[in-house]
C-alpha cells in the first residue's frame, strides 16, 4: 500500500515535470523569436538609422556592441545596443 502511494505520488511529480519542461521549452522558443525580431543586419543598422557603413564602423571602433559568430561571421547588431550607445553618444 506504501509502495503504491509514493508510485503514484511520484508519477505525479514526473507528468508536472514533463508539462513544466514543454512550458519552459515554449517560452524558449518565444523568447528567441524576440531576440531574432530585434537583432539586425550592419546593412538593416545603416538603412535604418541613415548612417554609412564607415559610421557604423566608427560606432564599433567606440564601444557599440555587436554579435559576430567567428572570425568571418556575419555581424548582427541589436536594436538596443544601437539606442543605448546613440543614447550614451549623445549625452557623454
């Protein structure tokens, strides 16, 4: 009788693990939809904010933060890098 109630007390906890590992995975997946929404291209950046690509460059050379998967990755800049060092620019 003991035997079966923590079976059943743990097949319990098993299925609300399970449910809780497909939430987590969901909210994984929108989050990383987010991010991929808000991170752009150094061509998306410069058309955008009407910039040339050697303004983009200077920004880079003073701090802007970018993404850049290895030596010869494509680089990707987030919106929000871009807003916070304009941001930082224009009041430093």
């Amino acid at each position: 009788m003991r035997i079966e109630k923590a079976k059943i007390s743990n097949d319990y906890f098993v299925k609300k693990i399970r449910a809780l590992e497909k939430r987590v995975k969901k909210l994984e997946n929108i989050l990383e939809e987010k991010v991929l929404q808000e991170t752009f291209t150094v061509d998306e950046i410069c058309d955008s904010y009407n910039i040339s690509r050697s303004t983009f460059d200077r920004y880079r050379k003073a701090g802007l933060k970018v993404s850049q998967s290895g030596r010869n990755g494509k680089i990707m800049v987030k919106k929000s890098e871009v807003e916070k060092y304009l941001k930082n620019t224009k009041n430093g």
